[in-house]
C-alpha cells in the first residue's frame, strides 16, 4: 500500500490519498486477447489509451458483460456507502494490505470533506494498453490528457468517477485488473476537485485576473492552489500542470513576493511563508512567526492581527482571505508544524 501524505497543514483540509496500488507483482498478467482485439483492433496493440464510455451510468453491457458488472458491482457499493462490497472488489494484493475499517474511514473522509449526501457517477471509463514493464504514461489523444499505468498489467481499465458532495467535488480513479478470470481493483487514487465550490481551471481564471489588476501575491495563492489540485490526481496528467508551473516560475521571477512581505514586516522574525494556506472562506497566506520566549495566546493573537493589518494597509494582498499565523519557538524546526495554536486574522 502506497500512501502519500500533505506537504503542508493546509492539505488536512482537503486530503489527497492514493490509497491502494498493485505495484510489486513479479509475474506479468496475461491479457484477454478478444477483449484488446475488441477494444483496440488487434491482439497486438501498441500502447494506448482509448475512451470506452463517458456517460454517467457507465454502462458496458455491450461491450463487455463480466467487465461491466464488475464496474457495476463497484459503483453500486459505493452509492450504497457499502464498505464491505468495496473492499470485496479488491485485488488480494491489496486486500492484504487494506482493511474494510479503512474503506469505512475513506467513506466518512469524503462526507466530512464534501458534505452529505455523497452522489457517486462515472466521468469516463478508459481501456489502457502498455507493453511489458512500461512506465512511459499514454495519452489519452480524445481526451487532452494522458495517464501513467500501474506495473505488471498489459490491459487496465481506468474508471473515473465523480464525488459530488453538498460542499466540494471530488475524483475517484479507480484501476481494474484481470487477475484469475476475474476484474478487480488494482488502485484507487482520490482527489479533491474543487476548493470553495472552483475548481483548478477556474482558480486559474481568478489568478489570471489577480494578475492582469497586478494583485500579484493573490495570483501566486491562487495559481498555486489550482497547480495542487491537479498535480494530486495521480495517475491523470493534465496539460494545465505545466502551463501553472510556468506561470508561478514567471510571477515569481518579476514579483519576488516573498522578500516584499519581509520587508514590510521587518519587524518580525519570519523564517517561512507558505504560498497559501486554504480555510473555509477562501485562500489565505501563510506566515511562521519565530518567538523569541514563552508567549501568552493573546500576545499571539494580537501579533497576528497587526501582520495583517500592515499588509492589507500596503495593499499588498487584496484578492485574499486573509492571513493565517503560526508560531514556533526556537528549538521548532521550520519544515515541521508547530504545536502551538494558529491564528487567522480575516480581511
């Protein structure tokens, strides 16, 4: 079981998990030839990716009636919040390495990250060919996007799923293998899509806006945020990632916004400034305050609050939030969190 886990406090807000994966099987799967002769034309394709279904039953029953119910089963399980008939759709791989405690805990994760009720539906199933123990992602030519395969299948289906919640979206992409006759899970990636009810292509669009009124700190927040909600989706590439990239490295090579906030607030001792810090009212910045002793939560608060106020009176961050504050003592490391509690001090 692979497990990746938040680079900063913000992400606990919005958890970005691969869960599952298939990756250290040493025999290489045999492939149903019908089905790639069905599928791709041939019982010997080059790799590739083709689109079977982008309609939200995701129906197979045409195409491939084993296949089809085993998505079936798989989808049904989770509209019924069944965490037992989910974990009974994985391969034993990770069935070993899984439990249905923790299928349970994704349930909960994603009604508390959401909101409830939760809709599950099928965004697109894709049919992905790779030849033997190759790691070069495939493009997806119909779709403008290409996937990176799981070692040690040929075939994978990839089902992609849409979680909507009353509060944000999220994806489930989900990997069927064949193994011993039969289609099960070999991973299981989830993301959140949306933040604030946007998602990344629309964050982009608010940057780009922020950028042109030369609200540039507010644009770097937000091109950030949308480059994290897409470089989390696992095995899906999206071409947007690296347009954000070259956007952040250019407004950061004409606005060096960090050293701007330390000269504003030279007063401080501010060993890091994370590019944003998500809350519930929309993207903020993040400030580490280094203490010099032992001090009361209301000296702290009050801190906070007049780091605020001189940035929002230089007009430095319009478009934002606000700011949140966290404190470390001395003998705190700057790439590890703080126990003491944070502050936000809202615009």
């Amino acid at each position: 079981m692979e497990k990746r886990t938040a680079p900063h406090a913000w992400l606990s807000n919005f958890i970005v998990l691969i869960l599952i994966s298939v990756c250290s099987l040493t025999v290489y799967a045999q492939t149903p030839e019908p089905l790639l002769e069905k599928m791709f034309g041939t019982k010997t394709p080059e790799s590739q990716c083709k689109t079977l279904s982008r309609h939200p039953s995701g129906d197979l029953q045409s195409f491939d009636e084993p296949l089809n119910k085993a998505i079936q089963t798989y989808l049904t399980a989770w509209r019924k919040e069944d965490d037992k008939g989910i974990f009974d759709s994985l391969h034993a791989s990770n069935q070993d390495a899984f439990s249905q405690k923790k299928v349970y805990a994704l349930l909960s994760h994603m009604k508390k990250a959401y909101g409830i009720p939760l809709e599950f539906s099928i965004l697109r199933i894709w049919g992905v060919y790779t030849k033997k123990e190759s790691d070069v992602s495939i493009e997806c030519t119909d779709e403008g996007l290409n996937v990176l395969p799981m070692y040690g299948y040929p075939l994978q289906i990839y089902v992609w799923m849409q979680v909507r919640g009353e509060k944000e979206l999220g994806r489930l992409l989900t990997t069927f293998v064949m193994t011993k006759g039969l289609w099960k899970v070999g991973s299981l990636h989830l993301q959140q899509w949306t933040f604030g009810g946007k998602d990344p292509g629309t964050w982009m669009e608010n940057a780009d806006l922020d950028l042109k009124n030369k609200n540039n700190i507010s644009a770097y927040v937000k091109y950030e945020l949308a480059k994290k909600l897409i470089v989390e989706s696992g095995p899906i590439q999206f071409p947007d990632k690296g347009i954000l990239i070259q956007k952040l490295a250019d407004l950061k090579k004409s606005y060096n916004w960090e050293k701007k906030i330390r000269e504003e607030l030279k007063g401080f001792d501010l060993p890091r400034i994370a590019s944003f810090h998500v809350n519930k009212i929309g993207p903020a910045l993040l400030l580490y305050w280094r203490l010099g002793k032992q001090t009361e939560q209301a000296v702290r608060e009050l801190t906070c609050k007049r780091m605020g106020e001189t940035l929002s009176k230089a007009n430095m961050i319009k478009g934002l939030a606000g700011v949140r504050c966290h404190f470390l003592y001395p003998q705190h490391p700057i790439d590890q969190e703080s126990p003491l509690k944070g502050v936000f001090y809202k615009f």
